[in-house]
C-alpha cells in the first residue's frame, strides 16, 4: 500500500517556503518496520533532492 503526504519546509538555501510531497510506501512490519520513500518532490524545485535526506533515517 501507497500514500502520499505533503510537509511544509522552509528551503535550506534561500529559507523561502516550499512543500515537500512525499509518497510512500507502507512497511509490512514482518521484514521492513518503518516506511520506504518511493518519490519526493519540492514545490521549488524538483530535480533538487537535498531535502529528501531529512525524511531518512
């Protein structure tokens, strides 16, 4: 199972306001307990991946 959500971040590199969109992937909690990032997006700029690192852990 799939969901999407949406953060409102301020840009590392100017501190304007950005949404992340973010879509995940449910763990099963039999083999992988927490959830996997399938795609992440920003509202600035979308090849910039810089920000995605924050929703690893």
């Amino acid at each position: 199972m799939t969901y999407t959500e949406e953060f409102k971040y301020k840009c590392p590199v100017d501190w304007t306001p950005v949404t992340h969109t973010i879509t995940f992937e449910k763990a099963d909690q039999v083999r992988v307990f927490e959830d996997t990032i399938l795609s992440f997006s920003c509202s600035r700029n979308a090849a910039c991946a810089k920000c995605a690192e924050n929703y690893r852990d």
